[in-house]
C-alpha cells in the first residue's frame, strides 16, 4: 500500500489530525505520570514500618481527673501509668505494654535537629519516641547493635524541659547518616538545644517515622528511642498481643484501664474524636487515607481520559468515513478489497497516533520534572512511557477498527449512487 495518498488526505483535514495528534500527546503524558503516581503511592502505602503490626493495637487514654501541674499530681499521675502498665501487662491476651506519645504512621511529627557537637551545625533531624526497657518487646523492634534501655535509665517527661537523655536508641538509617563509616553506636550527639550528649547504646534495623513522608526517603526512616515516661494526662499505651487474640485485647485493655482509674476517658469515636482504642491495621489504613484517595483519583482521571481519546479517535475515523463514501466506492470499483479499505483507514490512524505519541512522550517527561521540583517525585521510569505507549496505540487501532470495518462494508454501487 502506497503511503503517499494517506499523506495527502491528511494535509487536506490538517485541523482533525493536529487536534487528534495534540489529545493523543496530552493523555500520553497524563497516563503515564498518573501510572507512575499510582505505583508510587502503593509503594509508599506497603512500606513496612519495623514493627510487628499484626499483632499491636494503641490506647489513647486522657486522665484529667489528675493536675499534673503540681509535683504531687505529677507523682500520682507516674504511679497511676506505672499501675495501668502493670495491669496491662498481666492480661492474658498481652504479650508486653510500655506508654508513649505516638508510634510510627499514628502521625504527630515530633522532631529535632542532631548535632555532634553542643555547638555545631546540624548533622541530621530525627523523629523521637518516647519509650522504655519494653518497647522493643511490644513493638517487635529487631535490635542489630547495642543493647536495650535499663529500667534505671528511664526518666520522666512533661513537655517542658529540653531533650537531652543520657542514653538513646536509633535507627540503623539514622545511624547510618549520623556516622556513615558504620562507627555510631557509643558516640555522643546532642538534640536542639541540648548542652549534655545522648550516647547511642542501641540501633534497630528499621524504624518508620510517625509520618507518612512523601518526600524522600531521608527522614522517613530517621527515629530516635529517648528513655522516658511522659507524665501528662493525655498519653497512649501501646500494646502487643499473642497470635490470634488482638480483638479480644482490644475490649479486655480498655476494661483493665478503666478498672485501675474509672474516671479516665478512652474516646470513643463518637464526637470526632479519634477512636481510643485502634489496631495498628485501623492506624496504617488511616495514615494512608490520602495516598489511596490520590490513587484512586489518578486512576478515575486517567480512564476517563482514555475513554475520551478513544470517543474522539472512533469519532473523527466515522466522519472521514462518511466523507469519504465515493472515494471508497471508486477504490472498491476499481478492485481494492475490503481488507485493503481497512489497512487503509488503520495506517492512517497509526500515522497520527504515531505524531501523538512522539509529542507525547516528549510532555511526559516534561510534565515529570515539573513535578520533582513541585512535589519532590522520583524521575519518570521510561517503562511507564513503554506502558502508555503500547496503550495508547492499541486504543488508538481498536477505536479506528469499527469504523474501518464499516467502511469496508460500503458497495461500490451504493457509494456512487450517494455522491
């Protein structure tokens, strides 16, 4: 088959063949970047934390029954979270319990600058967790260096003093960025306005950051493990259970909590609130709630834009088709076959799909760098160009098959009878 005769009927319908070329580049470059979105968010949303989250669930509990502005209501506010601990940890569905501020994807950032000197620039920032000799039981922490904390090293925090424990636990990725020849455990570091070292006498292999970080990954991984209780009135108790009993420990810990201080209050959810008892699946589907409406987003927009593109390509093949009604006729007349009516539509389609594309890929990776310097994304993988091209010649062919088809069907009588 001769190109040139398709060469020509395109420069003569130049309007419908930039504008199917132009909606052809532009759903090329949406698709691909909203498929390398959609890939990114689920990767971000399957991250593993380094926790045992299969079997955790979290406490929120507020005893304001108790004025912990006083020393004598900050001691009985200790005495009363040193009971509920105890009384947790006796519970036949619990394996462990310590009390914190947050866990990794409960969200609260609570971060701090790192430096290796009191006085020099910062060497990294971290995210911090208060914790005791049990949390790497509850939360399954695994310990590749260094030791746990001792029960005489855990101090007490109420929000208002400077940061600065003597000892405290890292992550391997914060240790890792803090000393890269490998040498962190025993050296000394100093949090935001601290003027006393934290010595690092433990690192874990994996700790996620309370935040779902969409940036890079450098602070996603950075945690720190600061011995120490928070005595204030609203606080949280994490708690692991044995294999198979996380819902019964979700209804037996609030009843034990409630058994040591009735006057406490464990929201339930009901006034906006967070719910104050949630497993760690319920916590990690809530940190993500974002990442998958996005998904679900650029998925919706991006069928929809295909479902367009195909409507407009089957809609301009059907008009030159109609246009076209003696030219077919004539060719068929002159012995061209059905077969030959199609190819001819098809490879016109392909021509102009082919110049779609070609701008298309050219405005996707333009679209890309827009967006790492927008929104911190990692460069366009070409397998996702790869995948929206293939898509959209395949759309392009299947959308231009009917109306070819039809044509094809056209009689050389009944052509010449309608022009």
């Amino acid at each position: 088959m001769s190109i040139h005769p398709i060469l020509s009927a395109l420069r003569r319908h130049k309007t419908g063949t930039i504008l199917i070329a132009l909606q052809i580049a532009l759903t090329l470059a949406i698709v691909c970047n909203a498929l390398f979105i959609i890939r990114t968010q689920f990767e971000q949303m399957g991250r593993p934390t380094g926790l045992d989250e299969h079997h955790l669930l979290m406490v929120a509990t507020i005893q304001s029954d108790i004025n912990s502005s006083t020393d004598a209501g900050k001691a009985t506010l200790d005495a009363s979270i040193k009971a509920d601990l105890t009384a947790l940890r006796q519970l036949p569905d619990v394996v462990d319990a310590y009390e914190t501020r947050s866990i990794p994807l409960s969200g609260g950032l609570w971060g701090l600058g790192i430096r290796m000197t009191p006085s020099g620039s910062y060497g990294s920032h971290t995210t911090y967790f208060h914790a005791d000799e049990h949390t790497l039981a509850t939360l399954g922490l695994r310990l590749v260096a260094g030791r746990n904390f001792r029960s005489d090293e855990i101090g007490e925090d109420d929000d208002f003093g400077v940061l600065q424990p003597a000892v405290i636990i890292v992550s391997k990725h914060l240790a890792d960025n803090l000393f890269p020849h490998g040498d962190a455990l025993g050296k000394p570091v100093y949090f935001t306005s601290a003027t006393k070292p934290s010595t690092i006498v433990g690192i874990v292999e994996r700790m996620q950051t309370s935040s779902t970080y969409r940036g890079t990954d450098n602070r996603t991984w950075d945690s720190t493990l600061v011995p120490m209780r928070l005595v204030t009135p609203s606080h949280y108790y994490v708690v692991r259970t044995k294999p198979g009993r996380l819902a019964a420990a979700m209804q037996s810990v609030a009843a034990a909590l409630y058994a040591q201080d009735p006057q406490r209050v464990i929201p339930d959810g009901t006034e906006g609130d967070e719910m104050g008892v949630r497993s760690f699946t319920q916590i990690r589907a809530e940190a993500y709630q974002g990442d998958r409406t996005l998904a679900m987003l650029m998925g919706i927009i991006s069928i929809i834009l295909l479902a367009v593109t195909g409507c407009g390509i089957a809609g301009l093949s059907s008009f030159w088709v109609g246009q076209r009604r003696r030219h077919i006729g004539v060719r068929r007349a002159l012995g061209a076959t059905r077969r030959d009516i199609v190819s001819y539509f098809l490879v016109e389609n392909a021509l102009i799909s082919a110049a779609g594309v070609i701008v298309g890929i050219l405005l996707a990776f333009e679209f890309n760098s827009w967006m790492m310097g927008q929104f911190e994304l990692t460069r366009l993988s070409p397998v996702y160009v790869l995948i929206g091209v293939v898509m959209l010649l395949l759309l392009s062919q299947g959308a231009a098959l009917a109306p070819a088809l039809r044509a094809a069907r056209i009689a050389p009588a009944e052509a010449m009878r309608s022009s």
